[in-house]
C-alpha cells in the first residue's frame, strides 16, 4: 500500500478528515482515531487553536499520532488566507496546510482559481506546504504544481453536498496532468464514494461532512478507512477490462455435446 507522502511528510493513512460539523470535540476524536487518518483539517478562522483560556480541539489530540492541517476557510481572498497561515505558523509552528479561497460563498463554494494559485505561489516561496483545494481541472492543476504545490484536492462534488465523485473522467486527467498527490476532496457522502476515488488512482481522499453529520459517525468513520484501503488496493490490483459481452469464467473448448 505504501505511505502517503506529502512534501516532506509521511503517513501511513490515505485518509484525510475533518473536524468541522461534529456534535461535539469529543466525538470528533473517536471518528478520528476510528477512521485511522493521519491528518484533521482545521477552520483556522472558526475553531480555536491559539487561544490557551477556550476549549481548544489540540487538547483533544494529545498523545496521539494525529497531525492538524489547518485551512484557510472562509477566506474569500489571497491576502486573506496568506494572513491567515502566517499567523498559524507563528503560534504553531505548523506549515502543513490546506489552502482553500473560496470564489462563490453563497450557493456552491466553489474555489477561486485565481486567487488560490496566487495564494499559492506566494505560500509556497514562503516555506509552506500547500495542499490545495481546487476544481477537477487538469489544466489548473498543473498551474498550481507549477506554482510550488504540495499536493492537488480536487473537488468530487459541491463541498458538504454528498452528491459523490460527478465526473470520474476528470479525476484520471487531473492524476495524469501532475506528479503530486491527488487527494479527492468534498462531496464525499459514503463508503463507496471513496472506494471509487481510490479505484480511479487517486492518492488520498479527504471527507468530513459525510462522517460528521452520519447516524454514526464512528462507524462511518471506521468504513471510509476499509473503504479506502479496499479502493487503493483494487487500483493497484488492476481491474479487469469492461466488455460488452459476457465471458464465461469456465472454459467450454472440449465440452461434449449432449444432442
């Protein structure tokens, strides 16, 4: 199966979660030691992790092998979410991040293209290690590898949506377009959803909502990380081609007749 590798860090899950959506802190740190993800996404600007006198969600975290990827969500801009992640790194030290520049905060949430990668370029000179949320197109995605990337998140669908991967095709063009990891981001809504980004040749895939706002987040959890695993492994496996007629899995040369 082999690590998730991603700028200078390593890890063993090709699952990435959220922390947003959950009833509580404390049910977000089950679905994440469940899920065996390596990395939580963190809403810099909504939840708190610089200030020692409020609940902070990195106490919850202690003593466990779980890194925070914090994001840039809700920043509308650039400057915005370059402010943002120098902050971050300040306080924490952390230069991991997931950089999203949101273009349409009202219906879709769709990202900013032009804003990320200028966001992006700016980062990365900067020392960052940018993941970055984007749209399944291979042509951007190429741009933003130019521009010092750390790793490709394309869309599957709308964030939070659940309407899963809407156009398989351009999972594989953005895969073949870069030699960064791909990770599969929003629009997850169930197992299968990531089993099937996986099985495309995605490297990871990222969900939050589909785990947070399930009847049972913890064994939601739990089946996006044997649903990833079980994807990872049918891609490398290689599946068998499609046909449109059916082959007889048994042999019939030397059947006799029975007329």
């Amino acid at each position: 199966m082999h690590s998730l590798i991603i700028g200078k860090y390593e890890f063993g899950s090709r699952l990435i979660v959220g922390s947003g959506k959950y009833k509580d802190f404390k049910t977000t740190r089950e679905a994440t030691i469940a899920s065996g993800a390596g990395l939580i996404t963190v809403a810099v600007r909504r939840v708190n992790i610089t200030n020692p006198n409020e609940e902070n969600l990195l106490d919850y975290f202690k003593g466990t092998n779980v890194k925070l990827l914090p994001n840039s969500a809700g920043c509308v801009s650039a400057d915005e979410a370059i402010s943002t992640f120098r902050l971050v790194r300040e306080a924490t030290g952390i230069d991991l991040i997931k950089l999203e520049v949101i273009g349409d905060s009202a219906k879709t949430l769709y990202p900013d293209a032009i804003e990320t990668l200028k966001a992006c370029e700016i980062l990365a000179k900067e020392g960052f290690s940018a993941m970055v949320y984007t749209t399944d197109d291979p042509i951007m995605a190429k741009r933003l590898e130019s521009a010092g990337a750390a790793a490709i998140m394309p869309l599957a669908s709308a964030i939070g949506s659940g309407q899963g991967i809407q156009n398989r095709f351009n999972v594989i063009f953005v895969k073949e377009a870069v030699k960064l990891p791909v990770i599969v981001d929003a629009g997850v809504g169930c197992a299968s959803d990531a089993a099937i980004a996986m099985e495309l040749g995605a490297d990871g895939v990222l969900t939050n909502t589909a785990i947070a706002r399930a009847n049972n987040p913890i064994l939601m959890a739990e089946a996006m990380k044997n649903a990833v695993i079980a994807g990872r492994q049918s891609y490398l496996a290689g599946r068998i081609a499609k046909r449109l007629y059916a082959s007889a899995s048994s042999p019939i040369e030397g059947i006799a007749s029975l007329t």
